[in-house]
C-alpha cells in the first residue's frame, strides 16, 4: 500500500511540474502559430507560406501533446460519480473510430447487467482514449481493437489481493489489440510516466502513466500483458457499487440538451 501511495504521490508531482510547464509552452505555441497563419495568409502562392504550412503542421502536434499534458496534470478537479461503463464506451465509440482510422477495426462487446463503478465521466474516456491511440500506434497495418466489459469477482486467495486489493465484486474493462506487442524490457517500464518508445514529438510517455493514475486513485488496478507479434491486453477492475448509475444529463461530458 505504501508503494502504491508513493507512486500516486510522485505521479501528483510530476502532474503538477507537467502542467505548468505545459500551461506556459501552450501559450508561447499559440503565439508562434498565429504568426505562421499570418504568414499562410499573406505569402499565399509564394514558397514562404509552404514553408509556413510546415510550422502550422509541427506547431498543431504540439499543442495537441501539451494538452495531453495538462490532461494528465488536471486530475486534481475530478468529479467522481456512479458510472454505467458501457454507456460511458458508447458515448465514445464514435470517436474512437475516428481517431483510429479506417484500416483498424474496432469491436465492442459490452456485458449485460454491469454493475456501477465511481469514477469522473471525463477520466474514464481519457482513460479509453489513452488505450485506443496506444493500440491504433501499435497497429500500423491495420488489425483489430477490442473493448469489453465483465465483471470479476476477487477474493482472498485471488492473487489479486497481493499489492493490498480488496477483496470484492470489480467491473472489468479490457482493452485488446492484435499489434506489435511490447518486449519484457518494454511491458517493465510501460506505466513510467515519460518512458516513451515512440518517435520524439510522436509520444509524451504519459498515456499509461494517466491511466494507471486515473484507475488506482479510482480504487482499481491495472495489469498489462502482451505478447510482442501478437497484441497487447489491457485489464482495468473498478469496484462496484450498488448506486445507480448517473444519467447522460449528469454528466459533464454529455451535457448537450436532450443528449442529442
Ligand atoms: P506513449 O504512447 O506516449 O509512448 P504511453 O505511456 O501510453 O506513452 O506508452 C508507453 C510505451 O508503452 C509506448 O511508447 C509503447 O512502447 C508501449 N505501449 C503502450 N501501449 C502499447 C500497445 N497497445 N502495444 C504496444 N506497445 C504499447
């Protein structure tokens, strides 16, 4: 328990350091790409503003990374409520198919009669999102991303109860994909936060970090196992709960009138 609170705890502080560095870079981004827009708009049909186009192009990517960043640094506003986890991976489906692209087919299979978990909405899609964008990298060729849900009864032989788990009825979130697979060296440092194998600007090292946050500062645990040149599986348990789940209109992340 002491080990898992230390690692929280230094997860906290790099969040903290991640974020305001994030927050300032962003800002200086903003400023760096509207001159490039400027320089887009008025040098149109001249080589400059090809070359401007490039800058856009990098500068996006970055913004994009530095609001991973904060994400990662902002789950300190967290608002934890009874969640319907198939409900939550339905309202995102649709973006995940987007951002995964054409050649990766995405299947759902999402139990009947899931208990609640306690979680905030927003954490729960990043944690989804987080998964999706690892499996769709490890997937350059194409293959299969495969999310469903289940429940998972831990008791005390359970050798889930070693690192101070309690026992209990857990809901399972598994994320799979058929991609590259990560070697042991990779599988041993994979929820480091910063520990990145990805192309520099293409990975921030925090995706797992900010799930494995995000799931144990929720009650749960997250195992990983992955078999390189056949895929990697993601595990999530949260613990039940008896609560009824919050409706769409409850949701910060659904709070379009109507749902619609
Ligand atoms: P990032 O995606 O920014 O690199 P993560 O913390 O999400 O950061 O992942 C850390 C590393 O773990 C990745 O760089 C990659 O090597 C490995 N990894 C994560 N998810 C997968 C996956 N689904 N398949 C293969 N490797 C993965």
């Amino acid at each position: 328990d002491e080990v898992r609170q230390q690692r929280t705890q230094r997860l906290e502080s790099l969040g903290q350091l991640a974020g305001g560095v994030a927050h300032d870079f962003n800002n200086l981004l903003a400023v760096i790409l509207n001159y490039a827009e400027f320089i887009v708009e008025d040098g149109a049909g001249t080589p400059f503003a090809e070359d401007a186009k490039q800058i856009l192009r990098a500068g996006q990517r970055g913004s994009d990374l530095t609001h991973q960043l904060l994400a990662f640094a902002r789950r300190e506003v967290i608002r934890p409520v009874p969640l319907d986890v198939n409900r939550v991976i339905a309202e995102v489906e649709q973006m995940l198919t987007r951002s995964i692209g054409e050649h990766i087919e995405l299947s759902t299979t999402l139990a009947d009669g899931l208990p609640s978990v306690v979680a905030d909405p927003g954490q729960l899609e990043q944690v989804l999102v987080n998964l999706a964008v690892n499996a769709r990298d490890a997937m350059p060729e194409g293959g299969r991303l495969t999310v469903d849900t289940g429940t998972v009864t831990v008791d005390d032989e359970h050798s889930m109860t070693r690192d101070g788990f309690k026992p209990g009825l857990y809901v399972r979130l598994r994320v799979s994909d058929t991609g590259t697979g990560m070697p042991r060296d990779v599988q041993d440092k994979a929820f480091e936060p910063f520990f990145t194998t990805k192309p520099s600007g293409a990975g921030t090292g925090l995706g797992l970090a900010t799930v494995y946050g995000i799931v144990v500062q929720a009650g749960g645990t997250v195992r990983l196992y992955s078999e390189p040149g056949l895929g990697t599986t993601i595990t999530i348990l949260l613990p039940a709960t008896d609560a009824e789940p919050l409706t769409a209109g409850g949701s910060p992340c659904a709070d379009l009138p109507g749902g619609a």
